[in-house]
C-alpha cells in the first residue's frame, strides 16, 4: 500500500488492524462512524493514503483521489442525511484537529447550528 504510516490511528484502521464500523470503502478512501458522534449520523472520511493535513493532500494527491474524498462525502451526507448534512475538516491546533490523518467529518440527521464553536 503506497505512503502508509506505520504509526497512524487512521492508516491503522486503512489497513484493518483496528476495528471500525465502516459504511463505504474502495481505492481511495474509507469512511467510517466517528467513535464520539456529534449527530444522529457522524461519519469520518479519510484518504487511503496518508496525508497528516488538508494542506499536505492539497499536495500530495493525484486528481481521482481529491475528487473521491469529495464525492464519497457526498455520497453519505446523501445516504444518511434528512434533509442536507454538514463536511468539516479541521486542520492544526486552531483548526481543533485530534488526529493528524486527513478525515472530513460528515455530520447529518438533525439542523446544524452556525457559527461553529
Ligand atoms: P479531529 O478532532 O481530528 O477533527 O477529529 C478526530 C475524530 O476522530 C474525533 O471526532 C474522534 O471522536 C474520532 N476518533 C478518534 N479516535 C477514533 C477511533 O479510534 N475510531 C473512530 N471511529 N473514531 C475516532
Ligand atoms: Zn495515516
């Protein structure tokens, strides 16, 4: 598997050596629940590859792998949301990002609130 991090929460559930509760996977990214939901539905879509930050991938990925990480957000704000959902990516301390493996939070099933905190 190409740029994998041996050490990585997210490249480790990428490779199946920690369990998650996966809702869509294929070649580029896999999308999982968030263990700590903020919604009725809290689904975290992460690249296939490692990338630390929105940043690096801006970089790093070719142009199917960019364009996957969006649609297959789309893809589940439309299966699990009622009516819209929200995609978040947070990046650096400011941004409150916890695990430094790229991820879209898609957050769908009850109205959202904004600005966020
Ligand atoms: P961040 O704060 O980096 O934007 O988001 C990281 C997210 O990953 C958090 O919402 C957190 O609940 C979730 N998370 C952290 N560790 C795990 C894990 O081992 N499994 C799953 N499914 N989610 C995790
Ligand atoms: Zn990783």
């Amino acid at each position: 598997m190409p740029n994998t991090d041996p050490n990585c929460l997210f490249c480790k559930i990428v490779r199946k050596e920690i369990p998650a509760d996966e809702v869509l996977r294929d070649e580029h990214v896999v999308a999982f629940r968030d263990l700590n939901p903020q919604a009725p539905t809290h689904v975290l879509v992460i690249p296939t590859e490692h990338a630390a930050h929105l940043s690096d991938f801006a970089q790093s990925a070719n142009d199917a792998g960019a364009a996957r990480l969006l649609s297959a957000a789309a893809e589940i704000g439309r299966r699990f949301g009622r009516d819209g959902y929200r995609v978040v990516m947070n990046e650096g301390p400011d941004g409150g990002q916890t695990v430094h493996h790229l991820h879209a939070h898609v957050l769908a099933g009850r109205h959202m609130t904004w600005p966020p905190g």
